[in-house]
C-alpha cells in the first residue's frame, strides 16, 4: 500500500478529481522510463492518426517516416493508494522494462463511475475506446524539482505537480491540440493588430508556474503585457487551456485553477475543448468574481460543423464572439478613442475551429 499523509490524502482526492475513471498511475522511477511511459501511451492516445497519415501518404506514392512499429503495451505491476474509505484504492503502476506483455487492461481508478458526470460526451461506456489524454505519477518533490524543475523537461507535456499530494499529473498534447493553441495565438494577435499592440504582449506559452498554495502547473498558452505596471506581476493575465472532451471536468478545474486568487493570478482563463469523435469546439471563458469569491463563466459557445460543411454556432447569435476586457490583458484603461476590447469575431472562430478539424480528422478527409 502507497502511504501519504492524511493531508496528502484530503488534497490528494481534489487534484484527480475530474479525471477520465481509465486514466493510469505510475510510480515514478526515472526520466527514461517516464519519457517511455509517456511515448507508448502517446501512440496509444493518437495512433489511428498517424495511421491515417501513413496512409494518404502510401495512397499518393509519398515516404513515410517516423511512424512506430506496433505498439507495445505498458510492462508493469500494481500497487494500491487508498484515498479514503469512500473511495476504492487507486492502482498505482510499476514500470518494468525487463519484460513485456501484449496486453494491458486500462484499470478503473475511481470504482464505479458517478452517473453525475458534467462533460459533452454523456454516451459514456466504459467498453469504449480509451481516450484518456491524462497520466498520474507519484514523485517525491526533491525529485520533482531535480528532474523537472533544474533540468530541461523530458518530454513536451503540459503537468499540474502538488508537493503535497506528491501527485504529478501529464496531460499528453497531440497534433489538434497543438493546432488549436497555435492557431488560438494567432487569432489573438491578428485581433490586436489594429491597434497596433500586437508587439506589446509576451507570450507565456508552455512556462510552467509556481502557484502561492505551493502547486506548479503549465498551461498551453499565456499572455500578458510586454510591460506590467511596476506593483504588477510579471506572469500572464490571460491563459489558455486546450482539452479533449473526456475530460471536460477536469478542464473545467484547470481552466479555473488560473484565475483563483489564492493561487494563481491570471483575470481571465479561456477553455477550448475539443470534441473527440465529431467536429465540435466548445469554448468557454471564466473570470473571477470577487463579490462571490466563485469563478464565474462570462462566455460559453460551442461550434460545430455539420455533414454538409456547414458551420454554425451553440447557442445560436448573429455575433457570436469572443471579448476580452482590455485592462484584463494589459492591467491598464484603454486609451479612448483609440484603444478597445479585443474582440474575436465569429468569421475568426469559424476560421480558428476549421483550422484544428482539419488537423483533428485529417484521417477522414479526401
């Protein structure tokens, strides 16, 4: 049995809470079985599209490089994690590269699943396809720090770490979901080009932060101005956080953790989650309410592309768009007459959501 404290254990069970049920914990036991781990489940997670560009490839008479042989599965062996006596133990993995296996059942994590679920993806069944983008490992925070922190990261991932949970959480990024931060930074900067303030954000993309409750996470992407006011802090005030929908609330949980003021201190956190199956965005933006102390959700849009090519918009509006308050951005008035909200338009998001689907389903295309 894997033993933390009982803090470790209160926090611990708020950190995971919103994960996938099929997602998987290792101990952690080194960088070069952490960037294997990470490189399986990687093929794992996004295998069927690079099968399905050896294809369009091999179709029209290309080479195709860089495809990985077949797939092996995770070597391991089990430990439990008890979280509390509510809670079924939590199977905590050993990696053994001494030997293979052809096979591995992805394990329930969580018992059974809450039927309360808050995602798009209601149709859950747990027979399905496992489309977890999330791992856990349990590391020590000296080791954190040594392998994480003072040296280059292993692998590109987006991590949540809590010194005192010992829990580290990996979110794998595939090839939409780089899109949709790429294209989403682009969007962001052609809106404030008119006013000639396109130079003056820096970009925070994948910098990892160190929250005031003692946590460290890594977005996809931040912004903030170029030059804050001097009693400001130098960290983004704008954060992006990209998801796919199995995990819609535990994105949730992310996209708020941004903006809580006893953690970190962004003024606005925008959630792009990405719809497996179907070419569906749902985009939502949160901001937080002092008189409530609770985040509150000052945008939620969904756009969807029908059999037709057809794209249209959740709920339905003639403007649907995207407003970021100026001074959320920049931490300063806008200048009158000249300076405004920046404003993403619903011509820029039909552009932005047909950008990530022809990456996301490229598989299925002509």
């Amino acid at each position: 049995m894997f033993e933390l404290s009982d803090s470790a254990i209160e926090h611990g069970w708020q950190d995971i809470e919103g994960l996938s049920p099929l997602v998987k914990a290792y101990r952690y036991s080194g960088r070069e079985d952490f960037c294997q781990i990470i490189s399986l489940e990687h093929d794992r997670l996004y295998g069927s599209f690079l099968v399905g560009r050896e294809a369009k490839a091999r179709a029209s008479g290309a080479s195709w490089e860089g495809l990985k042989g077949p797939l092996i599965m995770l070597p391991q062996t089990e430990d439990t994690l008890q979280f509390g006596p509510a809670q079924k133990p939590m199977r905590i993995r050993n990696f053994h590269r001494s030997h293979l296996v052809d096979y591995c059942n992805r394990q329930n994590i969580f018992g059974e699943r809450d039927n309360t679920k808050s995602t798009p993806d209601e149709d859950y069944a747990p027979e399905k396809e496992d489309l977890s983008e999330h791992l856990i490992f349990f590391i020590e925070p000296t080791i954190f720090e040594h392998d994480f922190i003072n040296s280059d990261p292993p692998v590109r991932t987006n991590t949540f770490f809590n010194p005192k949970t010992k829990i580290l959480i990996v979110k794998m990024l595939g090839p939409a979901h780089e899109q949709a931060t790429f294209a989403f930074d682009n969007m962001l900067t052609m809106a404030l080009k008119p006013m000639g303030l396109h130079k003056e954000i820096q970009t925070w993309g994948g910098t990892e932060m160190l929250a005031m409750d003692g946590t460290r996470k890594r977005a996809d992407a931040g912004w903030g101005p170029r030059r804050p006011p001097r009693t400001a802090p130098r960290r983004p005030t704008v954060v992006l956080e990209v998801a796919n929908s199995e995990a819609y609330a535990k994105h949730r949980r992310d996209t708020q953790y941004w903006i809580d003021p006893e953690r970190q201190e962004a003024n606005v956190a925008i959630s792009v989650n990405l719809h497996t199956k179907r070419p569906e965005i749902t985009i939502d933006q949160w901001e937080w309410s002092s008189r409530t102390s609770r985040p509150i959700n000052r945008t939620h849009l969904t756009i969807s592309r029908k059999s037709d090519g057809a794209v249209y918009f959740e709920p339905h509006h003639p403007l649907s768009q995207l407003v970021i308050p100026f001074e959320s951005l920049f931490r300063r008035p806008a200048q009158i007459n000249r300076e405004h909200d920046i404003v993403i338009d619903t011509q820029d998001l039909v552009d932005f959501a047909s950008m990530v689907w022809d990456v996301q389903f490229e598989q299925y295309q002509e």
